[in-house]
C-alpha cells in the first residue's frame, strides 16, 4: 500500500475499491467455466504457465525469449492471466480466482469513503496525505459478467495465448 499523496502534498484522485469495474459475458471461453472438466484444464494451464515463467527466466535470453518475457510480467487489460502464487500451487492456492482475464488493473483507494470519513473523526489531525491508496487487480474468472474477483498485495502473469482467437465473435 502506497500513501495517498502526489509529488505535489495534494491528495490523489482514485476510485474506490470496486467502482466502475464490470465483468462481460465470455461462455464463449471454455477453459473460463466453472465445470468440473475446465478445472482440469485450468489447472494445466496454470502448471505450464509456471513452466514457461521458469524456462524464460535464463541468463542472456534470445530476443524472443526476452519480449515473451516482458510480455508475460506487463499484463494488460484483455489478457488471460494468472497470479504468481498460484504457480507453485500452495495448499490453499486459490486456483479458480487466480486464474481468468485481467479486467483492470488500477491504483485507488484502500478503503471506502465512508470508512475514510470515520478514521478522520477518530483522528482529526488526518490529512488527505494520509489516506491510503492500493494496487488492485480486477480478474473476471469464470464466464458470467458477475465473476469478478479484486485482488491486492499480488502479481499477475500474462498467459501468452489468445484469448479472442481469429475468427471469434469478440
């Protein structure tokens, strides 16, 4: 968690946790759905993107290591992605909302307004410089608009795969 203020003392501007982020219908990805089969193939998704994630991290990578490389570690809205720890797959590894497209990834704010609000009257001296900002990642994991899962205090990797193949309807 970062604070809250800009390079200038004056408090940033974010959205608050959740705000204007929307998932859209996507049954038209089969390794997104929630059924038994999928999570199977989810899961070796996950196992081999942790093998390719390995593999590029060599001393002196050819270029085109190197670019699938950055590629992986800047994913971008769009993008199929994974969280890092769900590569090593810990007991208790959240392999169903680790894993899905990137729906935003953003700075706002770490708490609500109103808890905002309620902080400052317990500490009148608080200062827009104290409030406290995060990096939030926004990953839709299963084929309803509705499966949205906010993630903070993580990373993510692109997979390198498309995820609207040619000829798609999106």
């Amino acid at each position: 968690m970062t604070s809250a203020a800009t390079p200038d003392g004056k408090g940033a501007d974010f959205k608050l946790p959740r705000q204007d982020v929307t998932g859209t219908d996507r049954s038209d990805l089969s390794y997104l759905s929630l059924a038994e089969p999928a999570l199977g193939a989810r899961a070796a998704l996950i196992a081999m993107a942790a093998q390719l994630r390995t593999a590029c991290e060599v001393a002196d990578p050819a270029p085109a290591v190197q670019r699938m490389y950055e590629r992986m570690i800047a994913p971008r809205p769009g993008d199929l992605v994974v969280e890092l720890s769900a590569l090593s797959a810990f007991p208790g590894a959240d392999l169903v909302t680790a894993f899905g497209i990137l729906v935003e990834h953003r700075q706002e704010w770490a708490t609500t307004d109103e808890h905002w609000h309620a902080e400052r009257l317990r500490d009148p001296a608080m200062t827009a410089r104290d409030r406290v900002s995060e990096d939030a990642w926004y990953i839709q994991y299963g084929p309803a608009a509705e499966d949205l899962c906010r993630w903070v205090n993580c990373t993510f990797m692109a997979l390198p795969i498309p995820v609207n193949p040619p000829g798609s309807a999106h």
